[in-house]
C-alpha cells in the first residue's frame, strides 16, 4: 500500500511502514508542516496514497467522504502527542497492518 504520514505522527512509523513492504512518505519531507487539510487531501489524491493521521479534523467524513481519496486513518490514541503512536507491525504473512495489537490498544 501506499501510505502518507501527517506532520503529527513519529517519523519512525515511517520505517515501521517500509519495512512491513510498504510505500511510505511524510509531510515533513516534503516541506508540507502546517499546510492546510485541503492541500494535504489534494496532495494525497494525486499521489493516491492513504494519509495517516492524528488530526480529527481532516477525518471528517463531511468534509472528505470516502470515495474521495484513498483512505485516512484517524489514530486516537489513549495518550496524546506524536509519541503516543504506536509502532506498525506486519500482522501475517501478507503484511497485514497491526498497530499496537501487542499491548489490546489497537487492531
């Protein structure tokens, strides 16, 4: 899969994501911190790439339905900041995506 890292997230998920087989690139590399939802979404639609996410207010559904982009994940986790994510795991064989599963916080 191709995946995009909002400016919110830990970087490290960035070589979590690629070495579960994925194509991953952040926001920061791309000199995008602070760049509006609708350029982001516009970016990640061109790029079609899933945007991973900390922000609620790019995963609103109102304002980006789905069908309208590849796909956002919303992480909430129990604590907040970029360092409270969790690492991205290979599930199985065909890199399935777990984050967090080890400890019941995610699936």
């Amino acid at each position: 899969m191709r995946f995009k890292l909002d400016e919110n997230l830990r970087v490290e998920l960035l070589d979590d994501l690629r070495a579960a087989g994925h194509e991953a690139d952040g926001l920061r590399d791309e000199g995008l911190i602070g760049a509006p939802d609708d350029v982001v979404l516009d970016l990640v639609r061109r790029e079609h790439r899933v945007l991973l996410t900390l922000d609620k207010g790019i995963a609103d559904v109102r304002a980006y339905p789905p069908g309208t982009h590849a796909g956002i994940v919303l992480f909430r986790p129990p604590a907040a900041g970029r360092g409270a994510t969790p690492p991205v795991r290979a599930a199985s064989p065909g890199n399935a995506l777990r984050a967090g599963a080890d400890r019941g916080d995610y699936w």
